[in-house]
C-alpha cells in the first residue's frame, strides 16, 4: 500500500484528490494539509510515501515545503500538482527536490499513475512541462548543491565507498549516507553510477 499525503490550500481541490484516491485499492490517503508549513509538520510525523504538493499557497509555498521536507527526509517522493506549468517554477520545484510535475487539469487515471510510479523511483512528467524543464534545469541543480554535497559528489564519482569518503571529509558515515541521498535526489539520479556520469558532465566547467 501506498501512503500519500495531500497538500493545497483549496479544501474543494483536497476533497476531489481524496475521493479520486480513495477509488484505488493500493493508494492511501494518510493526511491532508492545507499549507507548507502544515505539510512539514505532518511529512514528519506521518512519513508517508508520496506527497501530492500545491505550490501556490499563503505563507510557505509548495517549493520551500518541498525542500524543507526532503532534507529532513530524503526517502519522501514528493509530486507537484500544480496550475503552472512556467520554466521558472517547475525548475524551482525539481531543484528543490520533487520528482514529479503535473497540471491540475490532467487526466485522473495520469495523476494516479504519477504516484505510482512515484512511488517506485521513477520520475512522472506532464509531457506540457518536460520542454521547460530539459534545457533550463541542469545548471540550476548543480546551483543547489551545497559546498558540501559537491564534495562528497566528487568522491562518490572517483570510486569511493560511503565510509571512505567519511574518513575523507572529516564526518560519519551516516552524515555521508544523508548526503548523498540529497544529491541523487536534486540530480535526478538513483545509483552512484550515474552520479558520476552526472558529475563528469556537469561539474567539469
């Protein structure tokens, strides 16, 4: 079964999602939020699977729960459903970390599958907002990395193991561990191999 908790601030707009999922018999609507700071919170205590995220929101917008979710759980597939489909903010909303990207006027069966899918690794987006995002977002991602996570980036793309690059950098390997989660994550990969194929071509400049 997968756990999905619903974020928008439109109490109409919760209320379809959570009757659409509910005809399902491997989705489960765990909790709904009507804002950011709201879905933190509740990512936190119910950690579910899959969030289904709003960006346009009074107070914390979808983007910045988004981030603020994802660093404190890496393991959270977070899917925007959203109005907008503009470079800027579908390359803000997958720099912060989501993996999905859809328009709230798709097909209801597409956005079912979007959480599935989700929910396996993989990556679900509206072919509408795939042209904006493929030319503009590489170099944005590379922007979000922090000093830190470009460092164990580089030593993950020489070779080295998670204990080696602890010993390396002066820190656990769990902290390591966190790391390179978060990298994947905002690199829009799932193993080390392509972590360094992703370093090779966008870290040489």
């Amino acid at each position: 079964m997968t756990t999905v908790l619903l974020v928008d601030d439109h109490p109409l707009v919760r209320a379809g999602l959570a009757t659409l999922v509910g005809t399902t018999d491997d989705l489960l609507i765990v909790g709904e939020a009507p804002g950011g700071e709201q879905a933190v919170t509740m990512a936190g205590d119910l950690e579910p699977d899959v969030v289904l995220m709003d960006l346009s929101m009074p107070g914390m917008d979808g983007v910045e729960a988004t981030r603020l979710i994802l660093d404190a759980h890496p393991q959270i597939r977070v899917v925007v459903l959203t109005s907008f489909a503009d470079e800027e903010r579908v390359a803000d909303a997958l720099a912060a970390g989501a993996v999905g990207y859809l328009l709230k006027d798709s097909d209801p069966r597409d956005l079912l599958g979007a959480i599935r899918s989700a929910s396996l690794g993989h990556a679900p987006l509206d072919p509408r907002v795939a042209r904006a995002l493929l030319p503009s977002t590489t170099p944005r991602v590379r922007d979000t990395l922090s000093a830190r996570e470009l460092e164990v980036l580089k030593l993950v793309a020489k070779g080295l193991a998670n204990k080696q690059i602890g010993r390396a950098l002066g820190i656990s390997e769990r902290t390591v561990k966190v790391h390179v989660g978060h990298v994947f994550r905002r690199i829009g990969v799932a193993d080390r191999t392509s972590a360094a194929m992703w370093a090779r071509d966008n870290l040489s400049a």
